[in-house]
C-alpha cells in the first residue's frame, strides 16, 4: 500500500508540472547584488541521538550584481550538536573570483556520529532483518534485539581543498589535497543509556559490527579508524547554464584519488577512480527540465579500509557528507550505507519543476517539486569467502549457531549484482537562487532495503 501511494504521489507531483501558470514566466528577471545571508535554526531529536540544536547559514557575494544568479563568494557554517554526543561543525569556502581564473573550494569538517549505520558487506549478500533493531514494541517476541544492531560508532575529522583552472572553453582540471580521519568503534551503550529507564536502555549485545570483526571479516588493522591523507587529479566538462539547479546543460568529471597509510595500516594505500556524468535537459523554458545523474567508485590498486568504502569521492563538497550507496546523498530511501563495497555504480532522474516563483523583503523565493528515481548497485565486492568465514567462526565464535549463518549472510554471487532501488518526491524552497532547503521523500523497493517504511530528508541544495 505505501509503494502505491507513493507512486501516486510521484505521478501526481509530474501531472502538476503541466499544470504551471505562464504569467509567472513573464516576470522580469531580477538580479541581487552585494552580500546576501540565509540563516536557520537546526533542531531535531532523537530517542538514541537526543536533542539536537544548532544553526546554519550559507552567505553570498554576488559582487555588482552583473554575475547573477553566480555569485562571487560563498561561505557555508553549520553547527549542530545534539546531547548524546553526535553532531556535526562544519566551514566550506567556494569562490571563482578569489584567485582570478580559477575556483578555490576549501572543507573543514568533524563529524562525530555515535550510531553509523553498519548493513555489512556487498548489499543483498549482507541478509537486513528490519524486526532485529525496529521492533515498534521492541519486543524479543517480535524478534528484535537492538536499535543498535545495526551500528558502530564512527568519528570523521575531514580538511580538503580544491582547486580548478580552465584547459579550453568548458573544460577544467582539478587538483586537491586533504585528509580524512576516522575514529571507529562498536556502540558506546554507556553513553547512549545514560539517563535511561532500565526498559528504555539499550541491552549489551554483539551487534553486526562485532561479528565481524570477531569473524575476522574485518580486518585488526582497520576496526579502530586510521589517518589518510590524500592527493586529487581530475578533468572536468561543465556546460551547465547555471551551478544550482541547472536547466540545461553538461556535467562530467573523472578524477583518481591516492589515499595515503601509515604503519600498521601501510597496506591501505590505495588509488580509486571516480567518474560523473550529468546532464540537465529543458522541457518547458526554464520553469521544467529532466536532470540525471551516472557515476561510479572504483577501486584500482591497494586496498580499501571497509571505513572508507561508502565514503564517495566528490571535486565539490555541496553537502557536508557523500556516502553511498545508500542515504540521502546517494540513493535516497535505501538505508545509509546499504552497499558497502570497493566499488559501486549509481543513478538519479529527476524531473525539476520549477512552481511558483516570488518575492519577500526584496528577496527573490521560488519552490519547486521533483519525482525522482535512485538506483544503486555494488560492482567490485569485498570478499567473502563462505569456506573461510565458516572456519573463522568455528575457531573464534564457536558458541554461534553455524546453522543460522543464512540470516546474516547470502552467498548466492547473484546476490551481488542486484539493483537497488528508490522512488520519491522532493520539495524545494529557494531563495536568491542558490540558498536551497531540500526535502525529500523516498521509498526503496526492495524490503531488504527497508521498504517497510518511507524515509525523509531534509538538506540543503539539490542533489547534484
């Protein structure tokens, strides 16, 4: 019932696109000029993350105003926290005009995130079990053993900076350095019980994450994070009309990454390969386009720590972070991090229905509906071998019930390469043109992607 009416919501959304009122079309164009600021409160709660609050803002310059809707400066502050220790603290800086000819982005970013979402290797090879940690009563009965379950305590610390130059008319190289820093660990259940009703409190259990690392399917050297610093090479096609919310228009990068280890963890050396492709074709004026996006994350040479697999290399960090496949930065709806592999493929369509277009305070809003479709899939898996993962828990989980390995795992190879799939519907209100709140619903169509109920989203900017 919920896929139905979910699709009814995306047909209507489209049915509405042709629905649009040509004298908003007349309007005069208008410009903005000078310093501009969007500012709002960032509040949320949650029963195992507490209450979060915080504020973001996103200022621009757009100089003269000759420019518009492109601005000169953009600086971006978020500062959220909450009071079971997750949040985030965040300062990008972008500009094409502070070294002339050239576009300068720089990221300093800590994320510290008590419950990160851990589903296991490979996507559908990694058995979900939706009652195991979303019981409504969290009821044994019911079979669930933890909201917790599917998690693991990550702490990122991420600095990159970027900078892009142009080869000829709309083609660009890109070069950046930086560095990311995990922290990783099973659950700290002290932290998240504390103040708890013994009923309310989370039981101390070995959640997915501490079955593999006790099955060895992680390896000792990477379960408690590591430093990598990183050097970028990239080429870029841009022929979009406009950075956000392009209607028409090409964007299409490749670009390798080295990720550098040190000590223990030289072995994690790697170079991966990231390539994008977008492209944004008008329907109707600027008022209704189609917009997709293809990419993929491939590994070349080295090896991956599994906590850098779902991290998605990105030349422009719009969002303050891109995991996939899976989560609202990736395929929206399918749960975060559903396809940890050392490389993976991805799509989104949307179609971009510019609505209804006015002005306050001098401020130029418009609001706009997108349907769109997300699909997702692991292409380079990460090992596991049946034969070596049954010797490993004979030998260091012997107190595991072998015969119930198939509701953690599925070692059918066909399991691998299976789509995932999301549908949904997005709002956004914009201001200025570039200060965009997004939000979006979607709905995987797969229950082994959590298709038992729909997922919101609530971020800045578009998608891509």
């Amino acid at each position: 019932m919920k896929k139905q009416i979910l699709i009814l919501v995306v047909v209507l959304s489209f049915s509405l696109t042709l629905m649009a009122q040509e004298n908003q079309d007349q309007q005069t164009k208008k410009v903005k000029k000078g310093w501009n600021m969007g500012v709002l409160p960032s509040v949320a709660f949650d029963a195992d993350l507490g209450f979060q609050y915080g504020i973001l803002t996103n200022i621009f310059n757009y100089g003269d105003g000759t420019k518009y809707p492109e601005y000169l400066h953009s600086i971006y502050f978020e500062a959220a926290y909450t009071t079971k220790k997750y949040g985030i603290l965040r300062l990008f800086y972008d500009s094409k005009y502070l070294i002339p000819n050239h576009r300068l982005t720089v990221d300093a970013t800590y994320i510290p995130d008590a419950m990160c979402d851990f589903y296991g290797y490979n996507g559908y090879q990694t058995v979900y079990n939706t009652n195991w940690h979303n019981s409504k009563k969290f009821d044994a009965s019911e079979g669930y053993v933890s909201r917790a379950f599917y998690k693991f305590r990550r702490d990122l610390f991420r600095f990159s900076a970027d900078l892009q130059g142009t080869i000829q008319n709309n083609w660009k190289w890109n070069v950046g350095l930086g560095a990311l820093i995990y922290k990783t660990s099973p659950v700290n259940l002290d932290v998240l019980n504390r103040g708890k009703d013994s009923v309310d409190m989370l039981p101390a259990i070995d959640e997915l994450y501490d079955k593999y690392v006790n099955w060895q399917i992680l390896d000792p050297n990477e379960i408690n994070g590591g430093a990598h610093p990183y050097l970028r090479l990239g080429i870029v096609y841009d022929s979009r009309n406009k950075q956000t919310n392009a209607t028409k228009g090409i964007y299409a990068n490749a670009f390798v990454t080295y990720s550098s280890a040190f000590g223990a963890q030289k072995e994690y050396n790697n170079i991966k390969l990231n390539a994008v492709y977008q492209q944004y074709i008008p329907i109707y004026k600027e008022r209704l386009s189609f917009a997709y996006r293809v990419g993929t994350q491939l590994l070349l040479a080295g090896k991956s720590p599994y906590y850098m697999d779902n991290y998605l290399n990105t030349l422009f960090m719009q969002r303050v972070i891109y995991e996939a496949i899976g989560g609202a930065n990736s395929n929206r709806g399918i749960l975060r991090s559903r396809v940890l592999a050392d490389g993976f493929a991805y799509a989104n369509l949307e179609i971009r229905w510019r609505a209804f277009q006015f002005d306050i305070a001098k401020q130029h809003f418009y609001i706009g509906f997108n349907p769109f479709l997300d699909m997702g899939m692991a292409v380079q898996p990460n090992p596991l071998n049946e034969e070596q993962v049954r010797a490993s828990i004979a030998q260091n989980d012997p107190d595991f019930d072998i015969n119930k390995l198939d509701q953690y795992l599925n070692f059918d190879p066909n399991a691998i390469y299976k789509p995932h799939f999301s549908v949904g519907t997005g709002l956004k209100i914009a201001m200025n043109e570039n200060f965009v709140l997004s939000v979006d619903w979607a709905l995987p169509l797969n229950e082994q992607d959590g298709a038992n109920k729909a997922n919101f989203y609530i971020k800045m900017g578009y998608l891509f």
